[in-house]
C-alpha cells in the first residue's frame, strides 16, 4: 500500500498513546456507573478495540451501522441504519465510538435517534474531528485528534472499502482517486 500514501498523519504510537489518555478520562468519568461503548460500524472497529482494552473500567459494547456515504469521499447527508443495536438502552449510559467526524451529519442523528430510546445518557467519543465538525451544534466528549480537512485513511477507516486496515491515520497520494 506504500506508492498509495502521500504521507502520515498520525503514527500508530501517538495513536496508543492519546487512546491511553482518552481511556483515563472515561475511567474517571464512568467511576461507580454502567457504561454501554455503542461503536460505529465500520470505521469504528479499531479505536472501539484499542480503547475498550485501554479502559480499566468494566463495560459492555454493541454495535451500530449506519450509512451516510457512498464509495465516494464526499457526505450524502443521508443516514440509514443498515445494523441497529442488540441492547435495549433504556436508562444506560451510552458511549458513542467514531472513528471521524467530518460534517457531523452522522452523528447529529445518531444522537438523536438514540436519545429518543431513552438512556440515562449519550456522549461521543471519536479518534478524528475534522473543522467542519465544529460548526454543526454537537457536544463531542472525547476528541483522539483534531486535523485538517482532508480525507483520511486508515485506522479503521476507507477509501472505497480499502485501507482500514492500516496501523496509522495518513492521506492517499492523488492518483489513487483517479484511477
Ligand atoms: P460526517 O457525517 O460527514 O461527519 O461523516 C461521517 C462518516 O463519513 C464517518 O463515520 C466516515 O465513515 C466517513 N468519513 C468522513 N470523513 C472521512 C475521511 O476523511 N476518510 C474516510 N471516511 C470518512
Ligand atoms: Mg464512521
């Protein structure tokens, strides 16, 4: 995958080590109540991973799918549910696992949709933010890395369903968007 990269933006250790930070966070604000970790499927699978080992706190993770961009790179800002959850989450404290924020169309309505269930609380914790994510009204608790806006791959997250597998954050080099 190297001729594909044009450079990297988060290394695979400043990763471990901002999760490891976040997970402290979460310990200290979790202390003494029930935590539900909700990851966002796909791109969520890798900090849904690495954090909840990174926690010491006792949790329970489920699973949500959504669907808000095509092979593309830009939003359609159309949210489908493709998977929704296993857990009935009446009056738990639910934790929401991004993998990046960018329009924060996605998560606006996750909230939403999630808040209308009935839990004792929500809150967002995402590897990314991108700048427009700051415009749109949406309380993110935990941030991993503030970056620039361009598009990202790796650590979970794709280029037409490539690249997730990558162990760091970095951009594609131009003539992977033209062929
Ligand atoms: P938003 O609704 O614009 O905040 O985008 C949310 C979703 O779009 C994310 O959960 C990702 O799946 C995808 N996405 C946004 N920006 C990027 C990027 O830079 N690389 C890969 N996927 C992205
Ligand atoms: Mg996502």
């Amino acid at each position: 995958m190297g001729a594909d990269l044009e450079k990297i933006l988060v290394t695979e250790d400043q990763i471990s080590a901002r999760l490891a930070e976040v997970a402290a966070e979460i310990d200290a604000d979790y202390a003494g109540r029930d935590l539900l970790l909700v990851g966002v499927l796909k791109g969520a699978v890798m900090v849904m991973a690495d954090l909840a080992r990174a926690l010491h706190h006792p949790c329970s993770m489920d699973w949500m799918a959504v669907s808000s961009y095509g092979a593309g790179t830009t939003s359609s800002g159309v949210v489908r549910i493709l998977k929704d959850l296993e857990t009935d989450i009446k009056d738990r404290n639910v934790l929401i696992v991004e993998d990046v924020i960018d329009s924060g169309l996605t998560l606006s309505w996750l909230v939403g949709n999630l808040r209308s269930r009935g839990p004792a609380s929500v809150e967002i914790c995402t590897m990314v933010r991108k700048p427009l994510a700051l415009d749109v009204d949406l309380r993110v608790r935990y941030v991993g890395f503030d970056l620039p806006n361009e598009f990202i791959v790796g650590y979970g997250l794709d280029y037409a369903e490539k690249y997730r597998n990558l162990p760091f954050i970095g951009t594609l080099a131009q003539h992977v968007y033209q062929r």
